[in-house]
C-alpha cells in the first residue's frame, strides 16, 4: 500500500512591525504662505531634525479665521510657490486639504479628519511662539491638545511658557514675514534670498503683490 504524502502547509512568519507598526512622526506647518519664504523652510527644517519626524507637511490655509483678517491672494496661486518652494526636499510634502474643503480654516475641523483618515500618522502641529499666546482664543483647543502635539518655535519678545502642552524647538531667528516680502514688491525693492528663486520667478510671472 502506497504511503499517502504529508504535505505541511506553509508557515508564515510575520514580524510584529506589520500588525503593530510605529505611527510615523508628521509635523503639519499651517498659514496663508502669503507668500511662503525662507524663514518657513527653515523653520520646517529644523523642527523636522530635532524632532527625528519622518516628514513635514505645509498646510495652507483657505480662509484664516484670525480677527485681524488678511487678504490672501488665489489659494491655487499659494499652493503653487508652495510647490516651488519644497521642491527639492524629499523630507517635505503638502496637505491641502483646507483648500480642498474650501471655507473659513479651522485647525480643529481640520486635525479630527486628518487623524481619523490616517491613524497611523502622530502630528507635531508646528507654531510660532507669538501664535502660542493666541492658543486660548483658538477653536475648541482644550480638543485639539489632545489631538496633536503642539510644537513652539521661539520668536524675539514672546515668552517660552503656555498652560496648554507645547515642545518648544530652538531655530535660527530669521527675521524674514511674509508682509515684508509683499511690501517689498509693492515699492520695486529686491526679494533675492528672501524667496526660493523659482519662488521670485513665479510672481514677477504673475505680476503679484504690485497692488
């Protein structure tokens, strides 16, 4: 009598790293990038290094819900020096998911959609220190701590200290705002090394900011 052949099936052995993979490390810098800058690309370059993130994304914003409201040019104009300006940094990306949803921009709104789409993702939300004084006064804060952690960036003048949970991060104090940039191009004065130099092309191109 023929024996019968056993055949074994298979094993597959899993590493714990594909069922119980580490969330990844995001920083998300938001603003109107009215225009983006320098000073934006070093600040996100330094919080990505110190912290170890795995990224950094630019978030800007539709419509900024500040008191003191600004005029912002195009979104899609904004959204496109964004791309010039990170262009050559693999370590940064953009989320424009406040475009896209169009409407005044809430941080709170936009961080509980993000976090449900990517639950693999933890956020470090990146701010100026003059920002975080104005953390009492954002929507539903004591909501959002608890979503993200907020990252400080010392600025001149404004104090290291909040009661809300903040990591503070040293960068290089770059005096550079994107209200210099816009009067600068108003009165004809140079933007060379404020801006990436794709970023100067694009709005002499679209003759932005004359007016």
């Amino acid at each position: 009598m023929e024996k019968q052949k056993i055949i074994t099936p298979e094993i597959k052995v899993i590493s714990k790293f594909e069922y119980d993979a580490p969330q990844k490390r995001i920083g998300i810098l938001g603003g109107t990038f009215n225009p983006p800058h320098l000073g934006h690309l070093i600040m996100a370059e330094q919080v990505l290094d110190q912290l170890c993130l795995d990224k950094v994304l630019f978030m800007p914003d539709n419509q900024p819900p500040h008191i003191d409201h600004k005029e912002a040019i195009d979104s899609q104009k904004r959204l496109q020096m964004l791309k010039l300006s990170i262009a050559d940094n693999k370590n940064f990306g953009i989320e424009d998911y406040e475009i896209r949803k169009g409407g005044i921009s809430y941080s709170i709104e936009t961080m509980k959609t993000l976090t449900a789409m990517h639950p693999e993702n933890q956020y470090y939300f990146i701010i100026g220190g003059d920002m975080v004084e104005y953390l009492p006064k954002w929507k539903d804060i004591d909501e959002l701590v608890k979503l993200v952690q907020f990252v400080g960036v010392g600025r001149p003048g404004y104090r290291k200290e909040s009661k809300y949970p903040v990591m503070w991060v040293d960068t290089p104090e770059i005096q550079i705002s994107s209200t210099m940039i816009r009067q600068k191009i108003k009165h004809g004065n140079s933007i060379k090394y404020l801006v990436k130099d794709e970023v100067a092309e694009y709005i002499e191109r679209e003759k932005l900011y004359l007016e």
